[in-house]
C-alpha cells in the first residue's frame, strides 16, 4: 500500500530542511519518509507509520525532559521561563503558544 501524503516542510534554525513526505512505492507497512538535507548533503529514511508515530513520542520525552533540566529555556517569541509562564499565567496569549510541555490547545493571540 502507497501511503499518499502531502510534503511538509520545516526549515531547522541550523539551515536544515526537514521534510515529511510519501516514498513513492508500494510497501507492506504503508511508509512515509524522512528527509533531512543541509549543505547539499541529505539523509532519506523510509518509515512506517508505527515508527513514524515512536519517533514522534520520542521527541516528545526528550524536549520534555530537557525543560525539566534547564530552567533556561525560554519561550523565543516572548522570552518567559517555563515557571515564568505558569505563575503569570497569560502566556496562552503568546503568539508561540503552545510553547512549554504542559501547554495544549491553541493561542489566543491574534
């Protein structure tokens, strides 16, 4: 099964693009990919959804994880901590909303 998907597209800080797109073949686990491309260098992983999905969660434990190390970390569009945000309690207001790991729905920033 083709898994046919639109291409997305994240352009990293450090000039890296990352894509997420369909291989373009037919596969038993129904796989998309992952590209990352920088200086005219690239790596292309064809995944399945399952792993596609544990890669995701991983991200998610480690970002997690490095804000409950570093109390450094601050919001990039309005440069609250994560403790900042909770007490003063407006940060939904942010344009970067939802920043920090407890954060779910969306900005109410116009």
């Amino acid at each position: 099964m083709e898994v046919l998907i639109d291409d997305h597209m994240l352009i990293l800080g450090n000039d890296v693009h990352a894509y997420v797109t369909n291989t373009g073949i037919e596969s038993d686990t129904g796989e998309i990919q992952l590209a990352f491309m920088s200086n005219g260098m690239s790596q292309k992983i064809d995944v399945s959804i399952d792993d596609a999905i544990r890669f995701r969660d991983m991200l998610t434990e480690g970002i997690e994880n490095a804000f409950e190390v570093c109390e450094d970390i601050k919001c990039p569009a309005c440069g609250y901590g994560w403790e900042e945000s909770k007490a003063a309690g407006d940060h939904r207001n942010c344009r970067r909303y939802p920043f920090f790991p407890d954060e779910r729905g969306k900005s109410y920033a116009k």
